[in-house]
C-alpha cells in the first residue's frame, strides 16, 4: 500500500475540517476544566491550548513531522479565542452533556486523522495505530495531569477504547486496500457509535479484578 | 521582517548570558523543591536539570531546533552543581525571597529569549508568542508535576501573565520594526516589573467566579 | 574517541536483546501498575507501551534520532503482548520479588544502552550520560506520573543512581579509550550489583536534613 500525504485531495479537506473541529471541541473541554478548577484567565488558556494541540503535538513529535500549529497562527488563535468564549459565557450556559457528543466526535475524527497522517509518513501499521490513539487522548491526558485530575486512562469509560476501534478500523481497513475517504468514514463512524453508546447507556470495560 | 538567527551579535552575546542566568535561577528552584520535598542528593539533581532546561527543551524540539544543550556539558554542569551547592549549603542559607526576585529576572529573561529563538527560526507570531510562554513556564511545571505539588497554573499570581507579558511585547515591537536589542529590552523589563509588582504588593488575576 | 552508530556488531547485537529485554519487563511493570489501580484492559495496554518505550522515545527526541520503536511493528506489539499476558495470568501468579530483580537487570542494560546510543550520536558526554538515566527512568516517571502514584524520584531507593552508576561508567570507560562492548558489560554489570544490593539490603540513599 502506497499513501502519498495528499492521496485525496477531498479527504485532505474533510480531514481538515475535523481537525480544526476537534481542535475546538477540545480547546473547550479544557477551559471547562479550568473553570471546575476556578483558574484565572491565564489558566483558561493555558489548559485550552494544551487540550486542543498536545495530542496532535505528540504525534507529529514522534513521527518527525513539523508541529502542525508551529507555521501558522490559525491554530493557536482559535484554541484561545474557544478559552475566552468559556471564560466569558460562563460554564452554566454550556451543556457539559452537549459537550460529551461534540468530544465524542472530536475524539473520532482525531483518532482517525492521526492515523492517516501517520501512514502517510510512512510510519509501519501498529506504531500507526498507536498514534491514531495518541492524537484523540493525549491532550486530555496531559490536561488531567496538570489539573491535578484522576485522568481518563484511570475510568473504564471506553474513551480509549472508542479511540483505538476508528484508529485500528482506519489502519485495517486502508491495509486492506479500500479508498481512504471511505475507510476514513467509517472508522470515525463507528469510534463515534462506540463511544455514543458508552455515553448514553453508561458503558464501560471490566475493571481488572484478581 | 526578516530575522536572521544572529540578527546581532551583541543581542546574541546578551541572550546567552539571560540563558545562563535563568538556567542556575530555575535549577536552583528545582533543587529547593527537593529541599522541601526532603529528596535524596540525586533527587536534588534531577529536578533542578529537569527545572532548569525543561522550558527550552520543550520550544526545541517543537521548533525543531537541535535540543541547546545536547552538544555541549556546560548547561548539565550547571545545572548539577547548582544542585549541589543547594544540597550542601542546606536551605536556611537560601533566602526563599531573594530566590523570588532571581526567579522573576529569569522569568523574564527567558520568556523574551524563547521567543526571539522562535521568531529566529521562522515560527509564525502567534507561536512564537506560545513558545516564549513555553520556555519560560514549562520548566516549572515539569519541575511540579514530578514532585506532586500543585503547579504554577493552578496560582493567580501574575506568573504566566508576566511570562506572557514580555513573550508577546517582544514579538509585538519586533514585528513593529524596532531594533531586536531595544526589543528585547523592554520585553525582559515589562514583564520583571510586572512579575515583581506582583510579589511585591501579592497582587493576582481574579479566580474564576460563575 | 571516534564512535561509529555500529561500531561492533557484536555490541549491536547484545544491545538490541538487552534493548527488547528491557522493553519487556518494563512493560510488565507499567501492567502490574495498572493490576493495582484495577483498570481495564486498555489501561493495561497503555501504562506498557508508556512504560516500555517512554524512557527511550524521549532519548530519542532529544537526541534527534528517529524514534525507534515508529518505523517497526515489533516493539509495541511485544509491550502490548506483555499487557495482555499480565492482564490474563492475574497478578497473582506474578511475583513482585522476581520481577523487581528483571527490572534492575532492565535498568542497568537501559542505561548502558541509552549511553551507548547518545554518544553513537555525536552527543557530548555529560549530556550522554544524562540520556542514559533518562532512558532508564523516564519510562517509570511517566508510568508513575500518570497513574497517579509517588513517582521513583521520590524514594531515596538507591533506583535513579543506579542508573547514573551504569551510564556514567559507560562514558567514562568509553572516553577512556576501553573496547565497547567491555565497558558496556562492566557499566551494566555494575549498575545492576547495585541495585541489587539496595533490593537485596535495603540500602537507600540518606534523604535531605537541613
């Protein structure tokens, strides 16, 4: 299998379209925290931006792409504009439960995306699969962890899980041959219905119990 | 605006000093942490090498800049030995107060250093900005996460923002044109003064309050 | 000193089993973590692969290699295999005693190797020694960092200076002109006696008493 970083111009451009939408989808659940956390304006920011941009940081780190927010203003400028929205509207006028569904569709739409962009830098399947992971959760892990929060790999909410199902689906099913928008659809589809289920019917994984 | 990585000499030559300055200053903060954490000698190290270079290694490899002290022995010597000394001469030699001011010179110095290397390496403002705040902060919240104190974001006290203060006032007056020199200067001052403003009268941004 | 990437095949080789040895009771470390805080299965998976490779992805960073575990399947299929492994047999059929003795011969090869593979890269010797101890224990920090447990730096166990002892006798007995593969059998061999005997005698280093 062959994949060119612009195998699909279409694709590129859904693909940016999710990334800018799970970055603010993201950028929120962080000034959110920041709000739960009484921070300062500062702190809004601070944990905005390190939500919305340190999955995809970590990614591009460790497969040797430049930093995708580091040659552009765009990036930064809505993580922070997300974090003073918060700062300003207030938590009680946005729905934490509306929140949930946008977070799990940014989470599909990452967990995918990073995975494309790490085959398309040539990156062998399962460490491929493994950044797809990376892009959806590390932001939020590093939030956590900053906030002084119990963090999401510590509840057994299929947060992780949905993330692998779009990111393994995508390298499964492009190894496989199938075009890229396609297999792109339905592996953020599905992480989604994982992840949509595990909200709305409280699923989770078996604690480990010995 | 075009910068070149040695757009002067003599700001290069200033840069350098600021550089080693805040790396004792911060290495020394790392140390004292373990003082009050009552860590073991190699503890002592640790973090104040991981509070001392922490920042800069942070913007290094997001600007894909070689990490600045890879190449050479002197940063890690100065680092350790600014441990040593701290182990050695024991902490009630050590006026926390004094360390305070120190802190916020290095503050300063680095916030303004990050982002003229940043600007120097082709990095778009608004990043740059990031990065000036990156090398500044990052260090220290490093240095907290690992001793399992609450860090610096999670305190209203005008630390991030003096930080912020003079990474953005740099890369403001530079793109406005003025002498890289000049720049620098006023940044590094503002955001001293602010930072010690701040120490001085306790002031601090207002907690979030929904 | 002139030291080619592969200066002795012989060396390679050794390192590359000490180099999966270590990967893999590392990983199981990171799943015996994850047994206590009783997550799922994904959370097993993850706190391995952190564990497993997080110490040498981070060398690898800074040094400016390619990360070494993202262009082959191998390694984060072995972690992850020790997730699963660990996850099924229960933690009680592993003994903790046994495997703190594979995690200090881990330990030892860990440093040696991140040593060796720093100066193969032209790094300078003080920051190559600083690479083995990292590449040692940074793997641990995060796994402790993450799930939420006082990290390694916090115990004066005598476990981050048995990784010094490794990696600092490795550079040392390098620059002094010694066959590789020599140094690096006493280096490892040395670092490992002494973390054996502070298992073995509890022995520790005194904590800080000012």
């Amino acid at each position: 299998m062959l994949l060119t970083p612009y195998d699909s111009v279409n694709l590129a451009r859904l693909l940016y379209l999710f990334d800018i939408f799970a970055a603010v989808v993201f950028a929120v659940s962080g000034a959110l925290v920041a709000s739960r956390k009484r921070l300062d304006v500062m702190g809004f920011m601070w944990l905005a931006v390190v939500t919305g941009v340190g999955g995809g940081t970590l990614r591009d780190l460790l497969i040797g792409a430049p930093v995708f927010w580091v040659h552009k203003n765009a990036t930064l400028l809505i993580c922070i504009g997300a974090a003073l929205l918060t700062w300003l509207v207030s938590r009680r006028f946005i729905a934490e439960r509306a929140l949930l569904w946008f977070d799990a569709a940014g989470l599909a739409a990452y967990a995918t995306y990073g995975a494309a962009k790490a085959l398309s830098f040539g990156v062998a399947p399962v460490p491929a699969f493994v950044m797809g992971v990376l892009t959806a959760c590390a932001g939020g892990i590093i939030r956590d962890v900053l906030a002084g929060e119990p963090s999401i790999l510590m509840r057994p909410e299929l947060y992780v899980t949905a993330a692998a199902l779009s990111s393994g689906l995508f390298v499964g099913l492009a190894l496989l041959g199938l075009s890229l928008p396609i297999a792109g659809g339905i592996a953020a589809i599905a992480g989604f219905t994982l992840r949509g289920l595990a909200i709305a019917r409280g699923w989770s994984l078996p604690a480990y119990n010995d």
